[in-house]
C-alpha cells in the first residue's frame, strides 16, 4: 500500500456515512472507515516520523540560505519593492511563511 494511503478505503460493507465539519469549511461526508491494526498504525507512524525527519533537514540546509538572502535584501536588484514582493513573486509564499523560514 502506498504511504500516503494511511487507513484503509472504505469498501462496499461501509454503508454509513460521517459527517464532519470544520469551522469555515463546508460539510464533508466521508465513508465510515475501519479501524487502523496496531501494525498498521506502527507502519504508518514510522513513515511519518521518516517523513518528519526529512523535513527538518531540508529546513536545516534551507535556513542559512533564507537568512542570507534576507539580510542581504536579494529582492531589491531584482525590482521587488520589499520582501514580502520577493517572496510572493518568487517564490509563492506569503511574508508569514518566509518569517517561519526564517525563525
């Protein structure tokens, strides 16, 4: 089974249907699900984890970068006004993504 596919799909047996909503989100049914094994949910929490562990290297080689290219005001050669232009047009990412970047 894919990693990405961390429960079960539900199959013809599953009739009934749940009913969840998040505040500013409309309804969603989702099919009743079964149950995770606890094999199941052991293999999906180490994937997790694997996965979680590549993201912190990725932000650790990424941080130094993002810092120098902060300080250094790279956005101004290249005609935006201010950093949070720079990151939006760059790079697609709002001035509070690029802050949490930088912290």
């Amino acid at each position: 089974m894919l990693p990405y596919a961390l429960v079960p799909p539900a199959g013809p047996e599953d009739d009934e249907v749940m009913v969840t909503h998040d505040e500013g989100q409309d309804d969603v049914a989702e099919p009743a699900r079964q149950p995770l094994s606890v094999a199941r949910a052991r293999e999906v929490t180490a994937w997790l984890r694997e996965a979680m562990d590549d993201v912190r290297r990725s932000v650790a080689v990424l941080a130094a970068p993002v810092r120098d290219a902060h300080a250094a005001r790279f956005g101004l050669p290249l005609g935006h006004p201010s950093g949070e232009s720079y990151c939006d047009a760059e790079f697609g990412i709002s001035r509070a993504q690029a802050y949490r970047l930088l912290d």
